[in-house]
C-alpha cells in the first residue's frame, strides 16, 4: 500500500513537474516578442506571491512557537498562583528562547502588569508610557495575536518582530500577553537571498510609503513618493493591497513594480524589476518561471498531502470513537491515562476515575429492544457530559459499562459529580415512542495513586461498584481505601 502511495505521488509529481516545465518553455518563446507584458502580468506578480508565501511560511513557526507558550499550563499556573518564583518563570523564557533559536521571549502579567524576561522583570508597563502601548492594544484585540514591528524591551537598540500572544484563564479571561521577538536583521537576510534569487530588487515600505527594510542595491530617497518616476504611482500603490505599474526612469529605462500587502507587518512589499530585450535577461525569465513551476508543483503537492492527512485523521477519530454514542473507546483512554500518568510523576495531584454501569440493563433490551437500549445508553453518555468538564475522558467501556477519567480532581468533587450524574439519570425518563423508559445505575469511585496501573485503578473502581450492586444498586461508592 506504501509503495503504491509513493508511486502514485511519484507520478503526480512528473506530471505536474512536465506540464508546469511545458509552460515555461512555451512561455519563454512567447516572451522574446512580448517581454513586458510577460514582466508584468505573469514573471513579476508570480515572483511576488512566492516572496509573500516565504515570508508568511517564516512567520508560520514563532506565531506557533508563541500558540504554544499561550496555551502552556505551567505559565497559567504560575501566573493563577500568584507570580511567585520569578526565576522559574525566567528559566522558562530562557528554555523557549534557546530551543527555538529566538531573539527574545517574554510575558506581560496583567494583573501585576510586570515584563517578565529571561533576565527577570525589565518595567512594568505603563498607559503613560508609549513604549507600552502594544500591551494596551494587546488588552483590547479580538484576535488571539498580532505581529509588530517595535524596539526590544530588552536592548532599546535593536528593532524586532514581535508576535505578541495573549494568554486566557479557564474561563477565557486575559490574565497576560506572551510571545516571542526575530530580528528584524533575520528579515534583511531574506531580501538578500530573495534579491539573489529572482534577480529583483526588493524592499519593504510602511502606510506612509516609508522605505522600512530594504537589501542591498538600494538607493535613493527612503520614501516613494520622492523617488524620481515612482513618486507619481505612490498613490495607486499605497491605497491597494496589491498593484502592478510601471515607471520611467532618468535613464529611460523602464521598471515594473510589483507590490503587495503584508498585512502581518502592515507594510507593503514592493518589486521591482528593469525591462530589458537582451537574451541574458529572457534566460532569467526562464529560470524564474522553472522556480515557480517547481515551487506551484511543491505546493500542490502539499496540498494534497494535507488533504490526504485530514482524511487520515477522520480515519483515527472513528476508529479512537465509539460509533454510537461519540464516547471515547479504550485506546482513547489508554492514551489519555498514560499522559496523565507520566505528568503526575513530574506534576502530583489528584486523578480519579468513575465507573459506571446500568442497572438491569439487560430487561431494558429484553423490553424494548436493542433500539430502546441504543437511546438509553445515547441519553446517560449526554447526562454524563453535562456533569463533568470538558477536559474529562467519557469512555465506553462495555455494552452498559462507561469510565469518567478525570484529571486533577479530588476524590469528594468526583464523587459529588457522580451523584449529580446519577441523580439525573434516575430522575429523567428516556422517551421512546410513547414509552418512558426508568433506569437507574451503579457507579463506583477510585482515586489514583503513586505508581498505580490503570488496571488496578480499574479494579479498585470496579470493586466499589460492586459494592454499590450489592448494597441495592442505584447508589455510588467510594473505593474503601481512598
């Protein structure tokens, strides 16, 4: 099956590598009797959406990088704690910054408003202050993050990109804003190997027509509306989020620009390029196109890999669900318990387990039928999910036998929520047609111990449900040794 997968990729991929080469050559020819339009209408547009997916892709890995710390337990945690320790949170910075080859990495409390660095607290961040309006920008913005341009707290002589991320309790409220810096060096560097590679000159400019960053060959007045041909198209540029013009220069040549918005930076990236009738720069042309088509096949290619893997990942989540109810099935909670199992050993705190079960099930089937059976197992699943939070595991265990997995929980607040699960169970009929179905179940209750299996945690649950049966069912236990 592998082998056949990688020999129909192999195949997808020479068709498309042929039929993009095809064009390219065809337009090649075409180009020698038309060269400016093919500059301006296909070389130069295509060269600037590459350079625009590039800086999107590179942008892609710290605004993930900043997901991850936002949504990080141990800075909620340590934030809900009281902010103690400075230094654990100062080795954690450190640790994000080193890993992931930062500029810097940082964390804005704000209930105490303090800017945490891996150096320690740098300020505390201030209204007044118009350093610090990110932050209060930060407190107000709808979207989960933004990306912007700002001098580094941490070295007021370096400018850099920061993807600012804010950081929500459980009830979604801000309690901080985190993230992580690049260099805006980093950014230089790409336009020097975007130069180098399309043959183009490159630069960035601001809502102003500011010339921000720049590569080298680069010269003249920092603001388009002041350079020579340039300055009478400035306008079209600056209110469109993408235009194609052209300009005289002194020299009477002509220059092709090419420019798009940036809405991450909210700069415009601008390219330029000279027309010219020569072969050198028709061979340039072809080889641009080879790397476009190249880049248009990779992407394609990913493309499909991504639908591929989206249909694989519905694939795992039937086989990891049960088909009935939508409950989680046993693999789902192995996985489950051996995370939290590992966790516990770094992180000790409270895990319990419910086991329950359906009382007299079988005379439910054997009156109504498996399709009464089938609602009434579908109803208790619903009742248990309104009674446990959402980072609970409801698994299904059996034909009437479910688990409740739920981490940090305290054996009396588990035991409270079975009751609650029980109760609503035993005082909601299951309509069936015109029948009211009655069940009532059993639950037993266990709490996880240092080193436990989940066998044995199972077993301890399973003996205090028993326990629960044997007393007259309809009732929950508690293991006797928890």
């Amino acid at each position: 099956m592998k082998d056949n997968k990688f020999y129909y990729v192999a195949i997808l991929t020479a068709l498309l590598a042929l039929g993009f080469l095809a064009t390219t050559f065809i337009s090649y020819f075409v180009a020698r009797d038309s060269l400016s339009r093919q500059i301006s209408e296909e070389a130069l547009p295509l060269t600037s959406d590459n350079i625009y997916s590039e800086i999107q892709r590179d942008l892609l890995t710290p605004v993930l990088i900043s997901s991850l710390m936002a949504r990080d337990t141990f800075v909620r945690d340590w934030v809900i704690d009281g902010e103690r320790e400075t230094n654990r949170i100062q080795e954690y910075l450190r640790e994000i910054q080193h890993r992931y080859d930062t500029v810097t990495a940082f964390f804005v409390s704000e209930k105490t408003r303090r800017y945490y660095h891996l150096d320690g607290v740098l300020k505390t961040v201030d209204r007044a202050d118009p350093a610090d309006s990110w932050y209060f920008r930060m407190r107000e913005l709808k979207a989960p993050y933004e990306i912007n341009v700002d001098i580094d707290t941490a070295d007021s002589t370096r400018m850099s990109i920061f993807i600012n991320y804010r950081v929500l309790d459980n009830q979604g409220g801000l309690i901080g804003v985190t993230g992580v810096g690049l260099s805006v060096d980093s950014v230089a560097r790409l336009i020097e190997s975007y130069q180098r590679r399309y043959g183009r000159l490159i630069y960035f400019v601001d809502r102003e027509g500011h010339v921000t960053l720049h590569g080298s060959g680069f010269s003249g007045s920092d603001s388009i509306h002041q350079r020579p041909g340039l300055a009478q198209r400035a306008v079209n540029i600056l209110t469109n989020p993408s235009a194609s013009v052209s300009y005289e220069r002194d020299n009477d040549t002509t220059v092709f620009v090419n420019s798009r918005l940036v809405p991450e930076f909210d700069w415009y990236l601008l390219v330029e390029q000279e027309s010219g009738p020569d072969t050198t720069r028709l061979h340039t042309t072809l080889i641009i196109n080879i790397v476009v088509s190249l880049s248009i096949t990779a992407l394609v290619l990913l493309a499909a890999y991504i639908t591929i893997s989206g249909y694989q990942r519905r694939l795992e989540e039937m086989a990891t669900t049960d088909k009935l109810t939508g409950a989680a099935n046993r693999q789902v909670f192995d996985i489950v318990f051996d995370h939290i199992t590992r966790s516990f050993k770094r992180q000790p705190r409270p895990v319990c387990l419910i086991l329950l079960d359906i009382d007299h099930f079988k005379q439910v089937n054997d009156t109504y039928g498996h399709l009464g059976g089938d609602i009434v197992i579908q109803r208790i699943v619903s009742v248990m999910r309104q009674h446990v939070r959402d980072g609970d595991t409801v698994c299904r265990w059996g034909g009437e036998e479910f688990l409740i997995l739920l981490d940090d929980c305290p054996i009396e607040r588990a035991m409270t929520s079975a009751e609650s699960i029980r109760l609503s169970i035993t005082t909601q009929s299951v309509l069936y047609g015109r029948d009211k179905i009655n069940v009532t179940v059993s639950m037993g209750v266990a709490q996880l111990r240092s080193g436990e299996t989940a066998d044995e945690l199972i077993g301890r649950a399973d003996a205090a449900l028993y326990q629960a049966k044997g007393a007259g069912r309809n009732q929950v236990q508690r293991a006797e040794d928890d």
